[in-house]
C-alpha cells in the first residue's frame, strides 16, 4: 500500500482548495457537492529547516528534499456506505491511502452551502465516522465469516490462525456498530497482524483538519474547540488552516513577503507547513540527510530503521553491500560548523548494522559489492 494521505470530509468543507495550495496543481473547486469525483494525486516538498540550513552550509548543486503524497477524495454524504452519493467508488479510494486527514468545516460564510445546512463540526464528525464505520462493518462480517469457515474445514494451523482473526474481529465489532473506529480497540500485534488483510479503513491514523476564515487563524472559536475535544477524546491530533490564506500565500514568490503575511496572523510557518509535517509524522516517516558541495538531500525511513535499511533507500547496492555508516546530527554541525570541528570533537560517529538511524542524521555510507 502506498505510503499518501487522503483528503476526506462532507462536500464543501474546503479540501480541494486545501489540496490545490498543497500541490499548487489546481483541483476543480466549486460551490456545489460532488465537485470531485475522481481522486487528484500530488506530491508535496516537505519543508524542512534543517534541509534548508546543509544548504545554505554546503552551497550544493542540486537540492532534493522529502516528499509526501496527498490524494484529495470527493466529499461523502451520509448513506456512503450504502452507495448514496457514489459513495461505494469514494469508499474504495479511502481504502488505498495509508493515513486520513479528515478536514473539517469550521468557519461561517452564508454563500458557501454546507450540505447539511448548518455549521456543526461534531455533527460532521460523527457522519464521516459513522459511514467510515459502516463501511467496515461489511467488509469485516465477510472476513469473519471466511475465518468462521476455515476454523471449521482447515488443518491446524490454518485454524489458529483463524482463531487469531476471529479473536480481533469479535473486539472491533461492538466499536464499528456504535460508530467508533477500529483503531479505538486494544488488539495484541499478533491480533493486528492477522486483520491487515482487511484493510479497515477505521484502522488507518487519522487526524482532523480544522478549516477557519483568517479570523479563527489569529482568534480561534468554538468550533475548532469542538474538534479539538472530539479529537483528545480518539487521541488523535488537530491541525488548523485556513484554506483561502494558504491558497493566496501560494501565490507570493517573493519569501520574505510571505513571512510578513505569516507573521500578521501570529504564524511562524504555514499551515500547510504544518499539516505536512503531522502527516509525515502519522506515517511513521522519518528523514536522515546526505549532504556534500554536489548535492544535499532528504531520504524519507520508516521510525526504527537500521542502518543498511536507510542505505537501501539511496540505492540497493548500498544495503546488500553495506560496511559501515558515518554519522554525525544536524545540531553537531550547527554547533561546530563543519565536518572537520565534529571529527575533532569527537562527534563524528562510525556506527555498524545494528545502528537504529535518527532523525536527523547526516549520513555517509561505505559499501562493497
């Protein structure tokens, strides 16, 4: 499965507009519901200070930095999970991401429809969630009973795994029939293991996305509370933006401008900014650095990769033939400032296979083949 986030929430609540300043590759946006039938996929740059402080340290020729894939995913509307509103094709698109953002209505503006006709966050919440759930609930009474049949007909092991399946799926139903996810239900990793192949859209992290007018960006209000409390109670995370401004800070080249227009709503980084870097993080993506006068760059790790992992990454010569990695942090190098003063202070590192890579490594690989 891909490693992307998908853009989901009710017709209207502003994803496209949101996505189109993520990708600065316009979606069709409009005033109606149903505007996106199809998924738009776009790959964002990661901003990234410490990318842009190698740069500015090895004047390199070529800059490469991380990635993050976002799909933006037509509205759905109460009654997706039994077809209303296309709502089985959008269902199946939710299925192929790997994390949700679910962005949330959360300012008032009488020409922009909501679908339902009010502003209630929780309300929409709980729409989302519950066709989320629903959905699920299908796809797990077919599994359940697969594994119900196989406990019957199969040899021993084919029926302990069984066992396992069945053990999982008898905890998420009671969550997925009153509306909560599947993620909410405790499960052993063996237990986890065993359901993956049914790819539970309730399973997948999610975070919601707060989108206010300029006026909640700099103020607040009580629908982003509402969110926020909805969210404490899932243990997820919250992200506010305003779609209309990052759309409009897209459009200014000049960095120092976009600061200014930053800093008049209290923002030491964009929204977008942030939303990418949660997104990252809800991946379990991390990032380690090359750096050098040719190129400096980002590679993107899974959290706990070791060190031939990471090496695989640049290239899989680099894994098989692995000998050792050379490492020293982003911070090393603004402490001491170049890479002669880390070796003479004793932080440049030579670390072997079982080296778990950091974020924010810089790195070195030595190779043979």
């Amino acid at each position: 499965m891909a490693l992307n986030c998908g853009i989901v929430g009710l017709p209207n609540v502003g994803k496209s507009t949101i996505f189109s300043a993520l990708t600065s590759a316009p979606a069709e946006a409009a005033n109606y519901p149903f505007c996106t039938i199809n998924p738009n996929v776009g790959i964002v740059s990661l901003p990234d200070q410490r990318l842009d402080f190698l740069t500015e340290t090895f004047s390199p020729k070529k800059v490469v930095p991380a990635t993050v894939e976002f799909v933006d995913i037509a509205g759905l509307v109460k009654g997706a999970s039994k077809g209303e509103g296309l709502g089985n094709q959008f269902l199946s698109h939710i299925r192929e991401v790997s994390v949700i953002a679910h962005v949330v209505r959360c300012f008032e503006d009488g020409d922009i429809v909501h679908v339902s006709g009010k502003i209630d966050p929780a309300d929409d919440i709980e729409t989302i969630n519950l066709e989320l759930s629903y959905a699920d609930l299908d796809s797990l009474e077919k599994r359940l009973e697969k594994a119900q049949r196989s406990l019957r007909v199969q040899g021993k092991d084919e029926q302990k795994k069984a066992a396992v399946v069945i053990s999982a799926l008898e905890k998420i139903k009671p969550a997925l029939e009153n509306g909560k996810p599947a993620r909410s239900v405790e499960l052993t990793d063996d237990e986890k293991a065993a359901v993956y192949d049914c790819h539970l859209i309730t399973m997948k992290p999610m975070l919601y996305v707060c989108n206010v007018d300029e006026d909640g960006i700099k103020n607040g209000n009580s629908h982003i509370e509402t969110v926020k409390k909805i969210a404490d109670e899932e243990n997820s995370r919250v992200v506010v933006i305003c779609g209309k401004f990052e759309a409009e800070l897209c459009d200014v080249e000049d960095k120092d401008e976009r600061k200014e227009f930053l800093q008049e709503l209290g923002l030491t980084e964009s929204g977008l900014a942030s939303l990418s870097h949660a997104v990252y993080r809800l991946m379990g993506l991390r990032t380690f650095f090359t750096a050098g006068s040719d190129e400096c760059r980002a590679w993107t790790i899974r959290a706990g990769d070791f060190a031939p992992k990471a090496a695989g990454v640049i290239h899989s010569d680099f894994e098989r033939g692995f000998i050792k990695a050379e490492v020293y942090s982003i911070e090393d190098l603004k402490q001491f400032g170049t890479e002669t003063k880390i070796r003479e202070a004793g932080k440049y590192r030579i670390e072997g296979k079982e080296y778990e890579v950091k974020d924010g490594d810089v790195i070195f690989f030595k190779f043979n083949i």
